[in-house]
C-alpha cells in the first residue's frame, strides 16, 4: 500500500505494539500496513534514510456566482514533500532519532513555507520501555490524522477546511473568526514543542504536548499544550484529547490593550478498522475563552473500502456554531456542510492514480473554503457572500520513494 507520513507518532507506537494481538486476525490492519513503510518504524536498520512523494494533478474549481477554473495542483491525496530520517540503536532497548521533512509546491518546485523543514524538524529518544520524548516542529498530541480518510491533507480534504473552520472575511482566511477575535484551531504541526507518549500497556497509552510561545513576544508565554489519552486492540482505535492553543495578542474590544485568547478544543474519536474496511468518527469543541466568543461544534464520519488495487473513501463533515458573530459584531447563524469523495488506484506499492470530488456548502452566514478557492465577494466590497457552495475535481498521479 502507498506510504504516508502524515500519521501522528502516537498513533504509529499505538497501532504497532498491537501487532501481537492483530497477528491472530487473518487480513492485517490498513493503518499497519501503511506504517510498516514509514521510515521511523521499517525494518531497514539503524543509519540515515531519505524519502518524499510527489503528488501532481489537475484540478477543477466552481463556486457559486463564480466562473469555473482548472489549474495543476499539488499534493491532492498526499502532501508532496522531501524528508531525512535518522537513527541510532544505543542499545538496552533505547535509540536516538531526528527527523526533517519539507513540503514541496511540486507543481513549481518552491517549498512550501518560508521555513524550509516546515513539516517537521524534531530530535528525539525512543525507549520501549520508558516512552518517546521528542523536541521540535513535531506533529501535535491530537486525535490521529487517519480519523479523516484523507489524512487532513491541505487540499482535498472537507476536515481540514470545514473543522479547521478555514472563513473567509474581507481580511482574507482566518481559523474560525465567526467565533470571536483570537479564536483559533488545532494545529496539526507545532514548533518549539515538547512531547512525551507513553509506551503502551494492555492496549492503553497516552501522549503530552508542550510548546512555549512561538510569536516573538513577551505574552502569551504558551503557544500550544495538550494530550491524548488512547486505547488499541489492533482494530479498534479509541481516543480523547484536549488542546489549548493561546493566540497572538489581540485587541478584543476597543480602547482596551492586546491579549492573547486561549481556545480550548476537547475532542473525542473512534476507528475501526479489520484491513478491509476502515470506519472513523469524531466530535469536537471549538471553545475560545471570552465571555463574549462563540462556540463551535464539529462532528465528523468518514469510510474507506479496500477492494484488490482500490481504495475508495468517503468523508462527511458538520459545523454547526452558537453564538456566532459577524463582521460587525451581530449574533448570527453560521453552519456548513462538507463532503469529499474519492478513489485511488495503486498502480505498484509506490505509485497510484487518484481521483477526488469535493464540496462544501455554508449556511447562515458562514464563509467556509474548501481547496482554497475564493468565495465572490458583495457587488462593490470585498465581503465574501454568504450561502455559497464550493464545488472540486481533482485527478492525479502520485509517487512514493
């Protein structure tokens, strides 16, 4: 099967050591079999290991009140990227580990952000017998990204848009700005962090995040904190997080000095998955802490179907908000609905041809994007309109190395 490396290390460790308990089973887990390739846990020794993907296609844009587009894109079923891996077994069952990893806009060549290695840059120690602690731009102590069956790839993917609350305003993309100033999100990847996972025992396990403020200045003195608490038996994958994620500072209400807003954002999930069928939900908060903020609620199903060289997935998002404000500050209704469908076909074990379809449709006043396309803005502004639905093809070739 194609490799990812967009699975959290907490849910590697955690899939993994059920090895023992999935060997009984006569078809192998999905999730293990894609992580059996992943360079932090392949069998090809102790030393230095490069890999990346390259992911390039052509997609197909429509908005409502908008002309249609078709454009190339990049990473439309996984994030084109180069990465370097490295290992050492200092023995008694403990090995050092580093790893960087940078996302590629394959479609020109430029990397994806001004930080080269801006999808991970972590050192780290791995004990079996005492956990993981690693330091760096590492992925976040979070639900594991398979509970979207498009791995919350930045493209085609109605969680990343619709939970990740991605509104357009007359400022450009914010994270859930209908809920109030400095509301924020759960970031998949966070620099300056700290992060411990337990090892596993009788199936349960559990991961902390810290990471100090990565802002430049002198408040908030956190950026990001947090944890997963999990429990495996090969097959079932259940677990429960919390994050809290503090915003730059912010002016909440006029005349008064800029703060930082702390969202609190618990969240619980569930995968099932017997290698021939892998089936997740999820339920999340999005709770910024001011009195005057809103609220927003996430629920999520999603379904992928193996058959011999195929993979079909699916993947239905809801947000639904209360106390949700506009622009000028006025209560309002804001809602969307997001669904992404998809095929792949696995031409070897590194090389595929996939197809995506996607939409997302706002209620109220909500102005979620989907693949980054612009909403219209009102005749003579440059304030998106409102109830617009956003539709995407995408059709694409992929290759793992």
């Amino acid at each position: 099967m194609p490799r990812t490396t967009l699975l959290r290390p907490v849910l590697l460790c955690t899939l993994l050591a059920a090895a023992s308990a999935q060997a009984q089973t006569q078809t192998p887990s999905y999730l293990m079999s894609l992580m059996s390739q992943l360079p932090e846990y392949s069998a090809n020794g102790d030393g230095a290991r490069i890999y990346g993907t390259l992911d390039l296609g052509m997609m197909s844009t429509k908005a409502d009140h908008a002309p249609s587009r078709w454009q190339q894109q990049s990473g439309g079923a996984y994030t084109s990227k180069l990465g370097f891996y490295a290992s050492e077994d200092l023995g008694g069952g403990l090995k050092a580990e580093a790893k960087l990893e940078a996302g590629i806009n394959a479609d020109t060549g430029a990397q994806q952000a001004t930080a080269l290695f801006n999808r991970e840059s972590w050192v780290g120690l791995r004990s079996s017998t005492y956990g993981t602690l690693r330091f760096g731009n590492q992925i976040n102590a979070m639900l594991p990204l398979f509970i979207d069956p498009f791995m919350l790839v930045s493209t085609n993917s109605v969680y990343n848009w619709v939970a990740g609350g991605a509104m357009q305003g007359p400022r450009g993309v914010g994270a859930n700005t209908d809920l109030g100033p400095g509301a924020g999100t759960i970031p998949v990847r966070v620099p300056k962090s700290v992060t411990y996972a337990t090892p596993r025992v009788m199936g349960f396990g559990a991961q902390a995040i810290y990471a100090s403020n990565p802002y430049g200045t002198l408040e908030p003195k956190v950026g990001t904190r947090g944890g997963v608490v999990s429990f495996t038996n090969g097959r079932i994958y259940l677990a429960a997080s919390m994050t809290q994620a503090f915003s730059s500072p912010v002016v909440v209400a006029t005349g008064t000095p800029a703060q930082s807003v702390r969202t609190d954002i618990p969240a619980i999930g569930a995968i099932y998955d017997n290698g021939k069928i892998v089936l997740s939900t999820s339920y999340a908060r999005i709770s910024p802490q001011l009195a005057q903020s809103g609220e927003a609620r996430i629920a999520t199903l999603g379904a992928i179907l193996l058959q011999d060289r195929f993979s079909w997935r699916a993947s239905l998002v809801h947000r639904d908000t209360d106390g949700a404000r506009n622009a000028s500050g006025a209560a309002v209704a804001s809602s969307a609905l997001g669904l992404m469908l998809g095929a792949d076909y696995n031409l070897s074990l590194r090389t595929a041809l996939y197809a995506r379809a996607g939409a997302v449709r706002n209620f109220g006043a909500s102005t979620i994007i989907l693949n980054g396309v612009a909403l219209p803005f009102v005749a003579g502004s440059t304030v998106p309109q409102t109830g617009i639905e956003t539709r995407t093809f995408s059709l694409g070739l992929l290759h793992h190395f």
